[in-house]
C-alpha cells in the first residue's frame, strides 16, 4: 500500500492528523504501508525571512478573539493525540521551503518521518523558527543527519523545484487544504480525521490493492 501526505509543517492540523494516522497503522499492524510525505505550501507567498506571527494570525482569522477560539479547539485536540501545542512560544510565521526540503534530504536516510515530527515538535512545542537554516540543521543532527552536510544542502538551491511541483500537484489533485491523504493513488480524503476514519480508509485501499495485485 502508498500513502502520500501532503502537510506544511505550520500547519497544526498536520501535527495532529501525523499522530493519527500513527494510531489508525497501529491497529493494523499486518499493513507495512510506503508513506510518502508531499510538499504543501500553505502561504506560498510567505517573504524567506517569515512575518509577525500575531500580525499573521489576526490578518488571517479577523480578529483575536477568532485567534483564541481556533486555538483553544486546536488545544483540545492536540491533548488528544498527546500534542501539548505552546502557541504563546511561536513569535513567528516562517517560510517553510526549507523545511521541506530537510524532509527531502533526510528521506534520502529514511528519516522524513522522523524529521518532520522533530520540526513539527521544534515549531508548535518550543517555538523555534524553522524557516532559520541553523536551526534546522541543529535540528538535523539531533536525529543523526550530517550537519554540515544539511548546512550545503540548504545553501543551494536543490529541491526548490521539487515543493513547487508537489504543491502543484496537490492542487491538480483538487486538494486545497492539509492533511490530505492518497491511499494507493486513489482514495482522497484531506483533515485530521478521526484515526477510525482512516482505519476504514486503509481497509478500502488494502481490499482494492488484494484486487490488483497491490497489497499492504
């Protein structure tokens, strides 16, 4: 079976949908899915440097009070899943081009998993700026990455085209919003579902995969 994900590491909902799809695989455990995390740039219009992370919520929700309501049901739901958000750490909005593209260096390990709930933990938990190259480096060796490796990596411009053609083609998918999830190319379902959700999900996509010869 192939799952994709498309996710931006700002993107709290991401944080808990990954923790969820996590529960659903755990009450499947005969399923030995490929997952492929997908590039989605939820402000691709972000400046390199990022803005005001209170200027950006405000301009993006209307008003503080949204701000708050959106957030206490984001803490309600991260408590869910074990994610103690810390939004009062976040001072800024960054842009995340460069995190993905950690995600596509430590892939080549075998560690994008591994590396996108460090940055996710690294962002909504202690409110490091992920759009800051050293910090994600910093981030990188803690999961056993060559650090100065990552460092020349990130330095270059390898992989830009790559986010901008896998942004690209979740909106050719129709996916607009994130978490999306593709289950073996063809069953599409974007939020955080419920892991049960996904659980019935994974079955439809194992039972269609036994039908052409694909399986878990």
């Amino acid at each position: 079976m192939e799952i994709d994900v498309y996710f931006d590491i700002v993107c709290p909902w991401c944080y808990i949908g990954k923790r969820r799809l996590a529960r659903a695989l755990e009450e499947r455990p005969n399923f030995d899915p490929s997952i492929r995390w997908r590039a989605f740039l939820l402000n691709p219009n972000m400046p390199p440097e990022g803005v005001d992370r209170d200027f950006y919520l405000v301009r993006k929700f209307g008003s503080e009070a949204r701000v708050r309501r959106i957030q206490g049901t984001l803490l309600e739901a991260g408590h869910s899943v074990e994610i103690p958000f810390a939004f009062d750490r976040i001072r800024r909005t960054p842009n995340t081009v460069s995190a993905h593209r950690m995600a596509f260096f430590a892939e080549r390990e075998n560690k994008a998993a591994e590396a996108i709930e460090t940055m996710f933990r690294a962002f909504f938990l202690e409110g490091r700026d992920i759009g800051d190259s050293r910090i994600l480096a910093d981030l990188g060796e803690e999961i056993g990455l060559n650090r100065s490796a990552l460092i020349s990596y990130l330095e270059t411009g390898e992989d830009v085209d790559r986010v901008a053609d896998e942004n690209a083609r979740a909106h050719r998918l129709g996916v607009n919003g994130v978490p999306a999830f593709v289950f073996n190319g063809h069953f599409v379902i974007s939020g955080a579902q419920d892991a049960q959700v996904l659980i019935r999900l994974l079955d439809a996509a194992n039972a269609t995969g036994r039908e052409t010869g694909m399986t878990a």
